[in-house]
C-alpha cells in the first residue's frame, strides 16, 4: 500500500485535496469534484492493498492447511503421569518415551534405552541406524551415543530422555535458523515487477513534471498545472495492473497444485519458469527411495532385472537350473515378511516388515515365483541366523519341498568376499565345478562390475547337507554351530541399488532440452550418486569425468586435461578445501555435476555458487539437512510424501507426488506465466498512452477535455480488467521447453521493446482512434475541430453561457459540460473498442493469431464480452449519474473507432509476419518484445 | 580472459547490445553467465571482436578504486549517454539512430495519412451549414446584456464611473442592431409567423430585422445611459440560438421576471420591449451562422423602473412558453438567467 505505483496514487490524492483546498480558501462555492477524486484515488490504493493481502494470504492457507494434517505429538510423563500431548508443548526438563517408528519430537538425553537405534540420516546423511544409549561418549553432541535429535526418527527399540533442547534451540533448529539467516531475497518476478513499476512511474513522473512546467510557461494558472499533474498520473498508472498480476499468478499456482505442485506464494511460479540450475537430492527425488534388484551374476554372467516401479518386464533367462538354486536361496533365507490384510494391493506397493534390502529380495522373488510364503512353507525352516555385523553373512537351514530328499538344505547370503570364502566349490549350468582361479577371478571381475555401479552387492551360496550325517531328527544349534559353514558351493550375485524413478530421466532430457542444468547434491557415497546420475542422464551416457578418463587412458588423474572432461564428480570432502573461485570454476565449466558426501552446509555454499553466476537456482530436497539449502534457493522444492517438515517450511514450493517430472511441468507453468504476464503488460501498457494524449492535447492545443480522470479510472480497474486476466490462458506459442532459461539480468519482463510498441506504436494509434471518434462527437453536435481549438478558457468558463458553436448555436455552460461528459464516453468507448483489437493481437508476440487460434482461448472471449458488457452499463445504464461523467452514446459511436481496431490488428499481423519472416533482423531485434 | 568471454552472449543474441548497462553493473563481480554449451563456441567465435572491448573493461575494472559506486555508475552513466569509442549515443550507433528515426518518420507519416483520411471523411459527413444534432444545445439558454463576468449589478446612481461600463457594454452590444443598418441589411418580415425559407441548405438565407428602436427606452437612442443614471437599469435579455429552433405556433416564447427569493414587493414595477415580453415568431427558426449570415438575435429589455435601493434584489427571469425548460437543476441557464441588482443612491 505504499511502494510502487501507490505512492504515485497517494500523491495524486494529497494534490487533489490540496488543489481543493487552494479552490476554498479563494471561493467558497469551489466544486467538490477534486475531493471526489481524491477520495477515489485512496480508495484504489486501499483496495488494491486489501486485495494484495488477500490474496497473499488465501496462498499462506494453503500451506498452513497443509501443515496441519501432520501434527506431532509426543508421550510425556508429567504428574506422574503418561500424557500425549502436542510436540510444541513440550519444554525443557520433560520426560519423554519415545518408540520405535516415532519422531523424537525434541533434542533429549537419554536416561534408558532398550536396544534403541535412530536414523540420523537426515541430520548427518548417515544412512546407517545409529545406536542410542545412555552413555556419554563423545564431546561433541553431534558424535555422543546419548543424545537424540528433534526431528530424526527411533528405528527400533525404545527410549526415555529428558528433553534438553526444544524449538528453535534444538540441532535442527539451528540448521533452521542457518536457514532463516538466510535473508528472503526478492523473487525473480518481484524484480520485475520493480522494475516494471520504475519505468512506469518515470514515464509517469517525467511526463507530469515536464508538462507541469509547460503548463506554467504557458501561462496556465498553477492550480491548473496541478490538476493536469493529477491527470497525467492517473492516466500513466495502471492502477488494475498489480492486482491482475497477482490474480494471474495465483491462478498458474492453483493450476500448478492440480499437477501436484504446491506453490506457497504465487510469485515463485514464475521463479521456477526462469530457473537455469536445478540442484537435485538423490534419493526419493530421482530416486524411488526403495532398495531394488538390479543385476543378478550366475552361470558366469550377468543379468539385467527390471527397476522400474513396478519390476513387470523381468526378461533375463530363467532357464538356467542354477536360477531355480539362486531363487530357492533368496526366498528362503530372507526373514523379511508382507504384513498381512493386504492380498488386493500390487506387489510392489505391499507393506513389507523387514529391512530394505530383505524387502528387495522378497518383493524380487515374490514377483517372479510367486507366492514366496507358500514356498517357504513348504520349506520349513529349522534353523538360522539373523545377520550381523561381525559375521557379515545371513544363513538358514532349510527342510526340502522334495518329499523323496530327506536332505537339510542350508541357504547362505551376505557380503560376497565373505560368502565366497565360505565355497569351495560354484555352480554354473546346475553342475557343482571346483572353485579355481579363473572362476574367483570372473567373480571379482563381475564383483568390481556391479560395486561399480553403485550397487549394493550380495552372494549368495547354498550346502546340502548329507542326509547320514545330518538326519531328519538332528538338532542344529546355532551357539555352537554343529553344521558346516565352509566348503558352500556358490551360486551366484545379485545386486540391488535404489533405482531412478522411471520419470525422471525424460524429465531430465526435457530439463536439458531446456537449457536448465542439473546438478546432484547428495549425501550419498559418489559411485551410488554417480550411477545414478548416469542412468538418469544427469552425466550424459558419453561424457566423462576426469578420473574416467584417466581410467581410460591409464595415465594420473593430474595429467588429464580438465576441458576434456566434461562432467565432474565433486565429494563434500574436495569441496571442503576449494576456495570459492575453485568452486565458481567447477560450476562454470562443467556441464554435468555431481557432488556426493555432503553436508548441509556444503549445499549451501554449493547454491551460493550458483546464484554467484547469475543463475535462478531451484533446490529439491527432503531433509532437514537441506532445509538452509531449500531456503538459500531461488526456489526451493520440498517432497511432500518423504519430505520433513523443516524441508516443507523452507522450501517455496511442494511437490506432492514426490515426481521430479512434475518439477519440468512446474517450469513449463512458470514459462508461460511469464510469457503471458509479458503480453498483459503490453495489453495494458497500450492504453496508457490513449489516456495520456488527451491531457497533453489539452494543455497544448486548449481542446476541451477529451476524458476524465474518473473516466480512466473506469478503464483501468474496469473494463481491462478481465480481459487482462483472460491473457493468463493463453496457450504457449511455440515449445517453451525447447529455448534457454530467461536470463535474470537480461530478459526483462518489460524491455525497450515492449514499452516503445505498446507505448511509440499501439498507443498512439489507439489515441488517434480514439480522438477521431472524440472529434466526430463534438462535430456532429456543433463544435468541429477546428473551432475547438484553444477554446479552453472559454469552455470552462462558469460565466460565458453563449458559447457559440460552428453554426452559431449559443451553448450554456451546462450544455458543454454534459457534451464534454458526452466526449468521455466516447473517448472511453474508442479505447473500449481499440482495446478488444489490442487483447486480440496481445494473445501472441510471434505468431500470427490465426496460427494461434482465435477461438482457443475461450477466456478472452469472456475478457471482451465483460469489456462490452461493462461499457454499455456504464454508458446506458448509469448515463443519469452525473458523478461518473458518463453520458448515453448514440449507438453509432460504437462503430467510429472500428477500423482503426481493425488497422490495429493489421499492423499488429504485419509485424509478426516480418518478425517470422527475418528472424534475427533488424525488425526482429526492435520490434519483438 | 576466459571468465570475460563467457560473460558475453553472441552477437546473434538479439539483446545484447542493449543490455551494456547492466553488464558493466556487473563487471566486478566475477559475472559468469552463461551455461549454454555452446559457450565454448561461442567464446572462439567472438574472440576477435570482443577483444579490444575486454581490453578496455579490463582497465576499467582495474584503473577504479573499487567501492567508489557512484563514481562507476557516473562513469557508466556519460558512457550510455556518449559511447566515444563505438561511437554510440544512448546505446545506439549514429546509423542505428537515423534508421529508426526514419523508420519512425515513414510510420508516423502514415498515420498522420490515415488520421487525415479519417478526418476528411468525417468532414464529408457533416454538413457545414446545418448540425447533425442538436439535442444537447436545447432546450435554449438564458444570457443578459450587458454582462461583464458577473451577473451582479452593483452600482452607485451618483457615481458614474460605476455603471460607465455597463452603458458602454450595451452601446457596443447594440451596434448591430442600429435601425440603419437592421434595414439595410435585413428585411422587414411579417410578425406572427415563422420566417420560413425553403431552399438548399447551401443558400443564403435572408433575416428578419430587429431594430433598436424597438427596445424603446432600452434602445439607448432617448436615453443614451440605459436608465443607469436614474437608478431604473436596463438589462437586455437574448434566448441562445439553437439551429432550427421553433417555439410553438402562435404562442411566442414570453419572457417574466420576478424577484427570486425575498419579498416580491421589491421589484415594483418592470417594463418589457417590445412589450409583448416575447420573441416573436418571425425571427424563427435560424439556418445557421454560414447561411443566416445577418440574422440577429431578438431580444427582450427589461427596464426595472422601480427597484429597491440600497440592497440587494436577486431577480430571476424565465422563459415562459411550450417547448421550453426553465426548471434544471443543474443548469441555471437554461430557460431562466438569475442576477441581483444593487442599487445605490
């Protein structure tokens, strides 16, 4: 309610009150219409603010809404008592239990724990579950076994702490207020809209101050020079615009959240249009964030399984008799489980308890031998041992599904150096062979292969043990382990990584495609990232790093020259050492990056170094740890299903299906927003001049007044408004995604271009359209042009009551005002008119409009039906108030100012036909916008 | 050097050139713009063109104290006015300017074309002799004679230099009206009826004459101060002309005064000339200034013979007839005129 445009309009009223006052003071009968005006003028500011805020905070409800439908509650022991209260209401010196699968709703200290282990990941990107107990080990409260952490999440076990820290003053809450310290800089479009509204209000201020002086040195009085001063600034304001523009936004934000993307405040909709890098986290955003079974090594091979969601296309060769060991070897030792009621929901979406990759193996096997529970019923298990650290390796003793093999069949997997020394023998084509060199050797080989895909790898052997020694009734005991666990034969690998969305390597050509650069930051171990990053497309298939091409030319990584690779892999420990030039240097000149390892901390420096480069920087993450991240971005995107709250509250904008794609769809919204927003500023641009001729004609020229200050205000948050609103549907004019990011500094919303076009061309010619049907008004009523000429003084002169006319009719001073009110209308239907011709060619900048389609948008059809609409109310239905200076209009009139509507949409086609023509021209460069 | 190429765009980016400003805003903060992959194209392509530019931004960027801001933005400002070493005002060549100019020239000649065509048609359209429409101009107005700015009539009867004015007001107002030249110029026609002239609208029409001497005692001839130095004032009333106006047959437009607001008593006795107190007939309807070149206005006197002295008397007078309005609110012009006489002594 103060900036821009408002104060423009706050002066305006303040003169007009003055103005008036000046009028009182020398005659007490002065007319009430400055106050009137005055009046109004504050009135449209005041509404316009309420209407800012409005809008602003129906945006603010989505997210709050939003954040109320995961509130967090805590068990508290107070009075003695067990109490579930509201995390928030906690403080410090409370008594917490926390179990398995809750959030730790505080920073605690542990006073007990049972077996508790948490998942700091999202504080440190630990991905392995820390234990917690009530030791104290370490100085570091990062480090010590006996602190929990607001917002991270108790795996198993219990515990019970006394609440050390809460809100703000927690751990995360610090990586919060790092993220809050970093200041809420102006969006992309806020920018442009400033600027916007400087080039406006100089226009405005220059033309004002420059006519006041001409006014005074022709002698006018400076009363006089005042009100032309007021006129001339409401004809410059476009007092509807800022509101269409929020209106507009707001709408591309619904229509964004449609396709799952939540914007919190409807300007970053065009922030994500004009960004150039996004920074992604891996897992859950390109990721699907579950373990999967990718690669599969037996017979001496290796196989592809399917990854995508949901596993449907498992092609590798399943004949091989060594497949019907490995999958009887993956079924049964695998202690992972479906949970139960849940016989109607597709494999892959089932609940499963167990860890992730026990989950991968189980949903693997379930989807290709079907009913795994059957299998293992039929293979009663005897015995086993769960996996553990020391021993690296899971093993089960199994009865046979053969009834004719009275053998124990014993099942073995785990890390598969340790299962291969366990063997002395592998199987490949179902027959036993010894274990020789060159075997272990293939197996290293595909080993290294499958490690080096980033891929977490298990072995998987198998032993039948002897029926005479081992007979039906032979009680196996695992403490002492009275069976064999050495001379195993293997059977083969398998490998498992957490597989890319299927989505996102299109989304991730279409990023590329349009000229948007992206960049991994993880927390993740650089082979894994960079695997992924392959698979996905973010290192494209033929691009290398430094190391690889030192790997492929056998020569020291320092040797390599740094132009020829052209992705790099970047851990958070080099980063740790770089100056930040080192890093600007990374970030300019390779096109494909991935930094893996890192912290907090470092994705904000590493989104610092982007935005050093001009870049409008989009961060995806899920954590806390990128919260300060998310924040420090130009636009920060949260997940909505994995993210955590300080990840949603920092981020600007939601993604609610977890989809990078639908990120591409968000930045193709955010292009066409500002494409459209460009062509609603044209439209409304244009009028100005139109209102503002008429002021400087009759200072110059003395004509009657052509329009009113009431009148254009009647333009400008009346009849333009819906059509404005309208340009927001427009469709894109060619693929958007296929040209470059727009460039912060350079691609203004409203260039030299568009103002001189709207202004220098479209205006003046809806000037002169206007005036022409201004000018029959008056001469079909007696006054032709030219005796109108410098008739000014005696026009407004309340005493001359004979005015005489062409024909020598006498007026009243009465007379000509009602025919100058008639003259307003008019005026205001010849910019009503020229205006629909206007909204018609602003509906593309380069194509012609019947490429475009007249009748596509059916929004502008509305827009111009609400322009007429409007403008024959205010013409014929309210033609008795005098206070609005709106007089009936012959029906004729309407029809004055149509061809030069019509020569509007000709020149307008002739333009975009040389701009098609001779791209590149010197056409093209002045006139495209 | 490299870190300098990558910040430039190609030549071929349509804005470049226009963005100096914002560019050099950037010079010292290692602006690195471009991700582009053709950057790498890009830089080998433009080195020969850009290098004389790099070599000036380089000293520049150098030859400054850096925190002197304004110094830079003056610096930045002459050199957008007046680019000396390309040669280049406000951002553009010398041949970039006159292009535009006279491309803009061409444009605005064609509008002023089709502007003009407009208006020439517009004027086809319309009559010069007889207005399209008159519904705005009725129904008729009110004015006085004499009228100096002010409808207050203040003087002293003992003080001459207080009503010279009006006297000179009148005399001037009524040249036109001299009996000599009246049947000179116009013909004498019947009263009672229209003055009608058939004819096209092109032909000169003759006017009926309104002598002077038919205001009486008004006319100035006997009483050569309108009655302004007896205290017994003068006030010519004239019904603004309206193209084709007629007042309903036989019952000519009267004219009545009357004392607005106050006792009714302080006018106690007006004498109208003609003294019938209307318009008669014969002076309409009026064909308009270009045909009726000599038709002047008839005209009712007012002698207020008997007006209270020494205070002010707001009198109101009002057009009496059919087809006549004397009640807007808005427009206290309209079928009535209200003055005040002040007449001291």
């Amino acid at each position: 309610m103060v900036g821009g445009f408002s104060i423009l309009l706050w002066v305006g009223a303040f003169l007009c009150w003055i103005a008036y006052g000046i009028q009182y003071s020398s005659d007490k009968s002065a007319s009430l219409n400055n106050v009137y005006l005055g009046s109004v003028l504050v009135l449209v500011v005041i509404l316009t603010g309420i209407f800012a805020y409005y809008q602003e905070a129906k945006s603010t409800n989505i997210m709050s809404s939003f954040n109320k439908m995961i509130p967090q509650q805590a068990l508290v022991i107070r009075d003695s008592e067990k109490k579930t209260i509201p995390a928030e209401q906690l403080v410090v010196g409370d008594i917490v239990e926390v179990k398995g699968g809750d959030q730790i709703p505080a920073d605690i200290r542990v006073l007990s724990s049972q077996g508790c282990r948490v998942d700091n990941s999202s504080l440190t990107g630990e991905s392995e579950p820390q234990p917690r107990s009530s030791e104290f080990t370490h100085e570091n409260p990062l480090e010590t076994k006996n602190i929990c952490f607001y917002s991270t999440t108790c795996l198993e076990g219990t515990v019970t702490g006394m609440v050390i820290n809460t809100g703000d003053r927690t751990i995360i809450g610090h990586i919060a207020s790092l993220a809050s310290g970093v200041g809420n800089e102006k969006t992309p479009i806020a920018i442009e809209i400033e600027h916007f509204v400087h080039i406006v209000a100089g226009v405005a201020v220059s033309i004002g101050i420059l006519f006041f002086i001409i006014a005074v040195s022709l002698k006018y009085r400076v009363l006089d020079s005042v009100i032309f001063l007021i006129g001339i600034i409401v004809a410059n304001v476009p007092e509807g615009l800022l509101a269409t523009v929020t209106v507009t936004l707001s709408l591309t934000a619904k229509r964004m959240a449609k396709k799952n993307c939540l914007v919190k405040s409807p300007e970053a909709v065009e922030t994500l249009g004009s960004t150039s890098i996004i920074c992604s986290d891996k897992t859950g955003t390109l990721t699907q964030n579950r373990m999967t079974v990718a690669h599969l090594w037996f017979d001496n091979q290796i196989f592809v399984a399917d990854t995508s969601e949901d596993h449907s296309n498992q092609v590798f060769d399943q004949s091989s008799s060594t497949w019907a060991s490995l999958s009887k070897i993956i079924t049964l030792c695998n202690r992972a489980e479906f949970k139960p009621g849940q016989e109607n929901v597709p494999i892959m979406k089932k609940a499963v308890i167990g860890d992730a990759s026990e989950t991968a193996l189980l949903k693997f096997s379930e989807v290709i031998l079907g009913d795994v529970m059957e299998i293992r019923k039929r293979n009663r298990k005897v015995v086993e041992i769960p996996f553990n650290s020391t021993n690296k390796f899971q093993l089960s003793i199994h009865e046979t599904d053969d009834p004719h093999d009275k053998r124990f069949l014993m099942v073995m997997k785990g890390a598969p150096e340790r299962i291969l020394e366990k063997c002395s023998t592998i199987m490949i084509n179902g027959e036993e062979h010894p274990l020789d060199k060159s075997t272990a050797k293939a197996f290293h080989t595909a080993y290294m292969e499958l490690g080096g895909l980033g891929e977490r790898v298990l072995g998987f052997c198998h032993l039948y043990l002897p029926a005479d020694e081992f007979p039906e009734t032979y009680s196996f005991d695992i403490d002492a382990m009275n069976f064999p666990t050495s001379n195993l034969c293997f059977v083969g690998l398998l490998s498992m990584i957490d597989p890319p969305r299927s989505t996102v390597p299109d989304a991730v050509t279409k990023c590329r495609s349009a000229g948007i650069k992206v960049i991994m930051v993880t927390g993740d171990h650089p082979i894994t990232a960079k695997a992924i990053a392959k698979s996905v497309g973010i290192i494209s298939a033929n691009s290398e790093t430094v190391e690889d091409i030192a790997h492929r030319l056998n020569i020291p990584v320092e040797q390599v020259h740094q132009r020829d690779a052209k992705a790099a892999v970047v851990t958070g420990m080099e980063l740790k050492d770089m100056s930040s030039e080192q890093l600007d240097e990374i970030l300019a000149n390779y096109q494909e990056i991935v930094f893996a390892r890192t912290s907090p901390q470092q994705k904000l420096i590493i989104v610092e170094g982007c935005q050093r480069q001009d870049a409008v920087v989009a961060v995806t993450g899920d954590g806390v740890n990128d919260s300060p991240a998310l924040k420090k971005a130009d636009i920060g995107i949260a997940m909505g299903i994995a993210g955590s709250d300080a990840a949603k509250n920092a981020a600007d904008m939601v993604l609610l299906d977890d989809n990078f794609a639908s990120i591409v769809t968000g930045v193709e919204e955010g292009r066409l927003i500002f494409d459209n927003l460009k062509k609603t500023i044209a439209y409304t641009l244009t009028k100005n001049i139109a209102e503002l001729c008429p002021f400087l004609i009759y200072i110059i020229a003395g004509l009657p007044l052509p329009i009113g200050t009431i009148t254009i205000l009647f333009i400008d948050l009346g009849t333009d408004i819906i059509p404005s609103i309208a340009l927001a549907y427009e469709k894109a004019e060619s693929d958007i995604m296929n040209r470059k990011p727009r460039h912060k500094k350079k691609d203004r919303l409203v260039n030299e271009q568009l103002a001189v076009y709207s202004y220098l061309h479209i205006g003046l010619m809806q000037a002169l359209g206007a005036f022409l049907l201004y000018f029959t008004v008056y001469a079909q009523e007696g006054f032709l042009p030219h005796t109108l000429i410098n008739l000014r003084v005696e026009w407004e002169s309340d005493n001359v009551n004979d005015l005489e006319d062409h024909y020598g009719q006498e007026w009243t001073r009465y007379q000509r005002e009602y025919l100058e009110w008639t003259g307003y209308t008019a005026f205001f239907v010849g910019i009503l008119v020229q205006q629909i011709a206007d909204l018609i060619i602003r509906k593309t900048r380069r194509n012609s409009i019947f490429q475009q389609g007249l009748f596509r948008n059916k929004v502008i059809w509305v827009g111009i039906a609400s322009q007429i609409v409007i403008g024959l109310i205010l013409s014929y239905g309210l033609g008795s108030i005098t206070a609005l200076n709106f007089t009936m209009l012959r029906a004729q009139y309407w029809f004055v100012a149509v061809p030069h509507a019509i020569l509007i949409w000709v020149y307008d086609e002739v333009r975009k036909l040389f701009i098609r023509l001779y791209p590149g021209s010197w056409w093209d460069k002045n006139m495209y916008y | 050097m490299r870190r300098q190429l990558r910040s430039r765009r190609t030549p071929s980016f349509p804005y470049s050139y226009r963005y100096r400003l914002d560019d050099q805003d950037e010079l010292n903060q290692n602006y690195l713009a471009d991700e582009e992959e053709e950057a790498e194209e890009e830089a080998r392509v433009m080195v020969k063109e850009e290098e004389e530019e790099e070599k000036k931004e380089e000293e520049e960027g150098q030859g400054q104290p850096t925190g002197n801001a304004w110094w830079q933005k003056l610096q930045i400002m002459s050199e957008y006015l007046w680019d000396p070493e390309r040669r280049m005002f406000l951002a553009r060549t010398g041949q970039s300017w006159s292009l535009i100019l006279l491309i803009y020239f061409f444009f605005y000649a064609s509008l002023a074309a089709v502007i003009t065509l407009c208006m020439y048609t517009l004027f086809l359209t319309i009559s010069p002799y007889i207005p399209t429409f008159t519904e705005r101009v009725k129904p008729p107005g009110v004015m006085i004679r004499p009228f100096a700015h002010s409808l207050n009539f203040n003087f002293n009867v003992s003080e001459p230099e207080t009503w010279q004015h009006y006297v000179i007001s009148l005399n001037g107002f009524l040249q036109g009206y001299n009996d000599s030249l009246q049947e000179e110029m116009n013909v004498d026609c019947p009263p009672g009826q229209y003055f009608i002239q058939d004819g096209d609208e092109d032909e000169d029409k003759k006017a009926c004459q309104f002598k002077r001497s038919f205001l009486k005692n008004c006319s100035g001839l006997e009483d050569p101060t309108f009655g302004y130095s007896t205290g017994q004032p003068c006030i010519l009333l004239k019904m603004n002309r309206i193209v084709g106006f007629r007042p309903e047959l036989g019952d000519p437009v009267k004219v009545s005064c009357k004392v607005q607001r106050g006792d009714e008593n302080d006018i106690r006795s007006i004498r109208y000339y003609p003294e019938s107190a209307s318009f008669d007939l014969r002076y309409y309807p009026y064909y308009g200034k270009l045909t009726h070149v000599n038709y002047t206005s008839p005209l009712v006197a007012m002698h207020f013979t008997d007006v209270v002295k020494n205070q002010a008397v707001p009198v109101q007078c009002q057009l009496k007839g059919k087809g006549i309005i004397n009640d807007v609110i808005n427009d206290r012009f309209v079928g009535r005129v209200i003055f005040t006489l002040n007449i001291e002594t």
